[in-house]
C-alpha cells in the first residue's frame, strides 16, 4: 500500500516537473533580407524619410498562405534596408515609397504589372529593386554661408519617370534644416526651414531649373546644420523625395 | 443503522431524480427575450442601450481619446486649426486600442444589437400596435446606418453584418470572417437604412418628441451629412485599395459622386418647412440681439432648430465641457480651463474686423507702427456678432466680467509710435527687453509711469511658463454656460444637451449638395438658387455681410460659411477630411495667433500677430483619410485588409 502511494507520489512529481517544462521551441528569426532601393535612371538609391512617411519593405509570407497578412519593415533614410530578424520561407517582395509603384493595378483592381521579386530566404538575401522614383532632387554645388549667417542653397528637381499617370504637377518644394542629419517632413526646425507650396502648375514650372532657396528666420545657430531639400507630387500617399543630406559647419 | 443508510441513500437519490427535472426552467436570473420584448418597458431599456452606443461626437469625444471619455483635454477643435490647445502638439488622427476607444468591437457590438432587435422584435409584434413596431425596427435601422456611418467615414469599406452571427461549437470560424465589403457598399448600406427609417419612423416620436431619439425628420437629415461626405469622397478621394475580388475597399468611382450629391440634396429638402433656423431674440438692426440670439440658440430647450441632441443627466451621463473650456479667471475647483484657444487663422474668416490687403488682421498704422487702442475690444468693433457668439475676445464680457487677455507690458518709449516687437513672419520667441511679462498666474504688479498698479499679464493669461490661459489670445464662446455658477465648473458635473444635428447643417448640406451637383453639370433637379439663397440666410441670422449676386455663392464660399457656423461643434474635423484638404491645410503648418500688449508709456493697447509661440508645426499625414485598422481585429479576422500605408 505504502509502495503504490510512493509510485504515485513519484508519478506525480514528474508530472509536475516535465509539465512546466514546455519551452518554446522554435528558433527565433535569424535570416537576413538586405538590400536596397534604386533609381533606375541614375543608379543611386532612392533618398527617402526614416519613420513610417517612408520606404518600407513589404513580405508576404506565400509558403503560409496564398492570401497572407503582409509584414512590413521601415527602409533607412538613404534607401537602403536590412532586417535580421526574418524566418526562413518563402516571400514574395516588394517596395512601397515616393516612386511608381512596383504593384500597379488598373481603376478596377486588377494588377497589370508586377515587379516584386519571390525569395526562398534560407540564411541571407540580397535584393535590389530599380524603381522610377516620382521626382529626382539633385544639389547644384554646395550651400553657402551669407553674411548674416543665414544659408542659401540651390538644387535642381526633374521627373524621375516618363509614366504618364505621375507627371502631376509639384505641389511642394521644402528646405528642411535640422541638427541631425535625420532631416525630413517629419524632422525639422521650423524656425529655419523654408516651406514652399505651389498651386497650380507653377511648382511643375521650376522643374529642370536651377532653384535657389535661402533658410528664414535670420541667422543659424552656431552648431552643425543639415540641410536636405524635399519635393513631392500628389500621388499616392503624397510622400516626399528628397536630396541627400548636406551638413554645414560654422 | 444499515436501514438508515439505505434511508439516506433512497432519499438522496429520490431527490436527484427530481431535482433534475427542474433544469428545463429558464434561469430566474437573466433576463430573457420575453422579458425584454414583451413590454414597452423592455423596449425602451433596449434602446436607450442603442442610443447610448449611438457613435456621434459629442462633449465626451476626441480624436484621442475617442467616444464617451470623460476627460477631454485634446479637444477635436485643436486637430482642425479652429484651435490651439496646450494638450496638442500637432496634426493627429483617432487613436484607438489600449484605454483609447475600441472602435472596431464597439461599433460591431452596436450593429449586433441592431440585428439582434430587427431579427426578434417581429416575433413579439402581436404585443404592440403596428405604428409601434414600425418606429422602433426604424429606430433599430437609424442606429445601425449611424454605426456604418461612423466606420465607412474612418476606415472606408468595412465587413456588412446584417444578421446575428452565431458560432456554433466545434465549427471552424471562417464564415464568421466577414471581408470588408466595397466602400460604396457601405455607403449604400448607410443609405439603404435610412431609407428604411425614413418610411417607417413618424414625424414626431412617440417615446420621446424632443429631439433625442430618431423621427423621418432626423433620419433624413442624417441622410443628408452621409450622402454628401460619400459624394466628396468618390469626387475628391485619390486613395484606393482593391481585394483580390476587384471590390474597392477604399475610394469610390467619380461617376459616383453625382448620384450621392443628388441624394444628400433630396434628404435636406424633406426637412424644408419641418425645421426652422433659430431667432427667438434675433433682430435684423440689432447687433446684440443677434449676438444673444447665436449664444441662446445652443441652450434653449423649445428651439425648433434642434433636430437631434443627446441629453446627459447628473450623475449617471455627465460632462464636463465648460470645466476644461472657460476662461482661465473663471476657473473651476477642477482647475482646468482653456483648453480650447481658437487661432488667429479662425478668427479672420468673419467679417466686420479691419483686414489688411492679404486678409490678415490690420494691427499695423500705415508708417508701419503699431496701431493704439485704449481698449481691447475696440479693434472688434463691428465684428460680426456670430463671431463674439462663437470666440471670447480679449476685453470681452462673460458671466459679468471683462475677460482679460493680456500678454505683456511694453515699457519702451511710445514716442513717434512702437515698432513691431519682431521681424514679419519671425517664429522666434519675444525679446526680454523692455517687456514685463508673466510666468504664471500669481503676478507681481508693475508700477505704470502714472503710479497706478497692472498686472503684466490679463487675468486669463497669457503666462509664459505655465499655458493654463489663453494661449492664442482668444477663448472659446460657444457651449459655455453662462450660468453655471464657477463653483459648479466641475468635471463630470455637466448636462448641458449636445446638438448633433441643427436645421443649419442641413441647409447648409443642401446648399453644398447644390454647388458641387452646380459644378458637375448636374442641374437638372435641384434649385440653383440655393446656395445663394442658403448662405445668405445663414449669414442674416449670424450679422454677417450678405453676399450680393448669385455667381458669388461657390464651392468654397459655401464651405467656408460651414466652418464658421458649425466651428467647435466637431464638425469641422470630418468636413475636412472629406473634401481631402486636411494635408494641404495642414502642410507644415504653424498656426497664428494675436498677442494683446499694455504701452505703459502710451497708455493704450496694441496687438501683435505671430505663429504660435510654441511653434508646434500641424502636418497631416494623408494616409489617415483612412485609419489604421486595429490589429487586434485583424487577427481575430484574418480576412481584413489593412488601409493603405500603415
């Protein structure tokens, strides 16, 4: 009697024991997808703002299920990306950002052209992706000091691409000053920056021309200083393109 | 005792037998269908539940915190330029989740309780006359319109459920997953209920006649703020989304727009003759009558322009709008106030106030000084009374005091005139010398050249290191109660009734439905008249200008008369949404703001317009014409597509 009560005092205890031992037993992501997004025009990246106003990097997870919910990852302000934190499977990607879009479908759905790439990540994944970025912001020489210590600069905006669903017309030419060189729409000094609307065709009119901004509010202060300059059409989610940043020491 | 045994047993088990037989009665402790739905009683309980849940943006709303919160300190006004509030910093779109409001569960547990009484109520009709029934399932069809109403306006297409979904154990839920259906479907579906409550309800309610629970009138007018928000989305809308069906989940045909405006036109004209603007004390020469007559309008219990108000009732549905909105210096024992300071922008668009050239506020005399008052309220002289019904002014009065609106004292030399105190368009803060301010407000006295006492800032700010004042130099008007006593400014110790919908929305719907039908081409069946008409009649009432020829009543002349007569009613959050110019308006805007300052040396007031001293820029990001869809609903239903962008 006393045997059968140790057996199942026994019994019990590896019960008790194994029972909270499940751990999780799947391995945490450890492959890499890496890569970058494109000017297929000019072979540079696309420069674009870090937060969600961005490039980000669409996964879906087609090994999981036809109709998967899709995964998203932010791009890096200088067009480039890389998550190390991505399940082995097979996905099918694409880029979302201030360029044509890589899906495009027509006014009832259907998807007429395609160019997302289908990865079976193992380890690691290398992807490039040539877009058509909607407008190309380039500096003409460097930004220059004035004598108040306020900065003038001078760029140049033209199309990124000959679609012709995107040759909107500009709605918006910005020079952001910011103390990081995260500098962008959702970044700035708003006591310096110089923010310019265009109704109309008169933004599309500056394209191809040499435009010159100067920074308002007087002088800088007395500090590192980035300046970028942004321009954006009114298509789709209205995100901007922009130069890349350029710093200034006084 | 073994007898006993066998005793205890028999009768242990002779109970269990019988015992068993009583489970087939229904539990005494919750409440059935029949007890629900047999009497009027029942009824009214069910839906004065509907209406609670009813989702309308009333005193208890903000972007932030959503429906039925009490603490409203990012007031709605303060995300549409109206406003600034020292709560908000920015542009911002709803927050739902967490302790904000679960709009996807809530808005869907409304719907349920629609269906569930559209689906059991015929079952129980035999009680009731049959003129009963018909309101009430019209009822049930209005409370269910205003809920896809209030989803299709955030999130574009949203699942359609018109039927009680049941699960039944051990089945797999996919056909619980209801897809989103096509925005234009749910817009229909807004239409095709109100329809329904348009030709069942009665013209006057017969629970309750004062305007807090549906009649035809107010489905119809409903119908006309949905129809013209569907029809400037199908016109104005650049966003769209598609399932792999080819449904657009988000964005609507253009060709649509017509047929919308259309409707939206023809629900505001069943209201002609029904309704009337309100002018109890209005006079046509007297300014101040039609100043008391605008304020009078958002109290007065028998106004006939009050279509449709939710009532609170202390202590069980309480508010506390003038607590977190009257002027610093009427402060209640809470301590809030001010949370609600219109903009400069705001102001501006009213008449009757000196513009410069560009529209802005003349502060400036020709040789560029700034121009002297000995009162703050003098440069407000002939402002529109619409506009001292709507915003406090610096200097004037409310609840018998001067409200005092006062940013600093300038002790510089008056001597052939002051000159601005920064640079145009300078966003940097004001220079130290010569100006006495105030951090907070508890003051030192500055001793003026005359020897008399002033404090440097007014009694309701502005204090430079603590923003519980008037932050942009003007208060809000409307709303307040002028005669709650401040000891009673209390939170959640408010019943002030909340008017969702008033006769002048539905003009103006009508005359907006008017002008964009105008600008299509599509004149065939309304009046062209009408927004001329409209807007006038509007402006009449309000001691506005009146517009002189027809040609002048546009698209954006009527617009811009909506913002002003609707403005802090939470309307105008929703106006510019729809019309899609939220992101233009809010493009790395800074908003401006009027600064009253003291001349100790002249002895007189001047005005100085800036941006905002904060300088908080409002940018609005155009992925929020649609919201994000929570994530939580999207993983218990796995067949929800998110919105573009997020």
């Amino acid at each position: 009697m006393k045997k059968i009560f140790y057996y199942a005092a026994l019994l019990m205890a590896v019960g008790v024991g194994s029972s909270c031992n499940k751990t999780d037993n799947y391995a945490a992501p450890s492959s890499t997808i890496t890569g970058s997004t494109v000017d297929e025009g000019t072979g540079q990246t696309v420069q674009t703002e870090i937060g969600g106003g961005g490039t980000r990097v669409k996964l879906l997870e087609t090994s999981y299920s036809a109709n998967p919910v899709p995964i998203y990852f932010q791009s890096k302000q200088d067009g480039t990306f890389n998550n190390t934190k991505v399940f082995p499977a097979t996905y099918k990607v694409s880029v979302e950002g201030p360029f044509v879009p890589l899906v495009q479908t027509d006014n009832t759905g259907t998807v007429v052209s395609d160019s997302s790439q289908t990865i079976v990540l193992k380890d690691q994944a290398t992807l490039k992706f040539k877009v058509q970025p909607f407008l190309r912001v380039e500096w003409v020489g460097k930004p220059v000091v004035n004598a108040d210590k306020s900065v003038t600069v001078q760029v140049k905006v033209t199309r990124g691409t000959s679609n012709p669903a995107y040759q909107l017309d500009v709605t918006n030419i910005n020079l952001y000053v910011s103390n990081t060189q995260y500098d962008g729409q959702n970044n700035y000094d708003p006591r310096y920056s110089t923010l310019t609307s265009y109704s109309g065709s008169n933004g599309t009119a500056l394209l191809g021309q040499t435009i010159t901004i100067t920074t308002t509010g007087g002088a800088l202060p007395l500090q590192d200083v980035y300046f970028r300059v942004g321009a954006r059409i009114n298509a789709g989610l209205n995100q901007y393109n922009y130069s890349t940043p350029v710093s200034v020491t006084f | 005792m073994k007898k006993f045994k066998y005793i205890i047993l028999f009768v242990c088990l002779a109970a269990g037998i019988t015992a068993c037989r009583k489970l087939n009665i229904p539990p005494k402790n919750i409440i059935q269908d029949p007890d629900v739905f047999g009497s009027t009683g029942g009824v009214q309980a069910y839906m004065a539940r509907l209406y609670s849940e009813l989702p309308i943006e009333d005193f208890r709303y903000s972007p932030d915190m959503g429906l039925n919160f009490f603490w409203i300190i990012k007031p709605t006004p303060a995300t549409t330029g109206e406003a600034l509030s020292r709560d908000q910093g920015g542009s911002s779109s709803e927050n739902f989740g967490d302790w904000h409001w679960d709009v996807w569960g809530g808005n869907y547990t409304t719907i349920h309780d629609c269906d569930y009484f559209i689906q059991t109520l015929p079952a129980y009709a035999k009680n009731y006359t049959q003129a009963q029934v018909n309101a009430w399932l019209g009822e049930a069809y209005f409370v269910r319109a205003m809920t896809y109403f209030a989803l299709v306006k955030r999130f574009g297409g949203v699942p359609i459920v018109n039927k009680v979904l049941n699960y039944t154990p051990g089945s797999d839920v996919t056909d619980l997953k209801v897809p989103r259906a096509s925005e234009k479907a749910v817009w229909d579906q807004v239409a095709s209920d109100l329809d329904f409550a348009i030709n069942n309800l009665p013209e006057v309610n017969a629970d309750y006649g004062d305007g807090s629970r549906a009649n035809k009138y107010v489905a119809a007018a409903f119908k006309s703020r949905a129809m013209l928000y569907a029809g400037s989305v199908a016109k104005y809308n650049k966003i769209t989304l598609f399932d792999n069906d080819h449904n657009q989940l988000c964005g609507m045909p253009e060709s649509e727009a017509a047929g919308y405006f259309q409707k939206a036109y023809d629900a505001a004209k069943m209201l002609d003759g029904k309704y009337s603007l309100y002018l109890s004390a209005w006079s046509p020469t007297d300014k101040n009558a039609q100043y008391q007559n605008f304020v009078n309008l958002f109290s007065d219990p028998a106004s006939k322009e009050n279509i449709f108000v939710r009532e609170y009732q202390y202590p069980n549905s309480v508010h506390g709008y003038d607590a977190y909105n009257v002027p610093r210096q009427l402060m209640g024992p809470n301590g809030y106030s001010s949370e609600v300071n219109p903009t400069l922008d705001f102001v501006e668009k009213f008449d009757g106030l000196p513009k410069n050239p560009d529209g802005t506020l003349k502060t400036l005399d020709a040789s560029g000084h700034y121009q002297l008052f000995s009162n703050t309220m003098d440069i407000f002289a002939n402002a529109e009374p619409r506009l001292r019904a709507t915003v406090i002014l610096p200097g004037d009065v409310f609840k018998g005091q001067n409200i005092e609106i006062r940013r600093g004292i300038y002790t510089g030399s008056a001597a052939g005139g002051i000159s601005p105190l920064l640079p145009a368009g300078s966003k940097s803060q004001y220079p130290t010398a010569n100006l006495v301010v105030s951090s907070t407000a508890g003051q030192t006295a500055y001793k003026l050249p005359n020897g008399d006492l002033m404090n440097p800032a007014g009694l309701s700010g502005v204090f430079t290191g603590d923003q519980t004042c008037a932050i942009s130099g003007f208060s809000v008007r409307k709303w307040l109660n002028p005669n709650l006593a401040t000891s009673q400014v209390l939170e959640n110790n408010e019943t002030q009734t909340w008017i969702e919908m008033r006769y002048a929305e539905v003009l103006l719907n009508r005359a907006e439905a008017a002008a964009e039908l105008m600008s299509l081409g599509q004149t065939g069946s309304i009046n062209t008249a009408d927004p001329f008409t409209i807007v006038n009649q509007i402006r009449s009432r309000a001691g506005a200008d009146l517009l002189t020829g027809a040609g002048d009543a546009t698209i954006d002349v009527v617009r811009n008369e909506r913002r002003k007569e609707l403005a802090f009613e939470n309307k105008t959050y929703w106006d510019l949404r729809r019309w899609r110019i939220f992101d233009k308006e809010q493009n790395g805007t800074i908003y401006r703001i009027l600064m009253p300052f003291y001349s100790a040396d002249a002895g007189k007031y001047f005005f100085d317009q800036r941006t905002d001293e904060r300088n908080d820029v409002y940018t609005y990001d155009t992925r929020w014409y649609y919201e994000q869809i929570p994530g939580g609903a999207i993983s218990k239903s796995s067949n929800l597509i998110q919105n573009p962008g997020y």
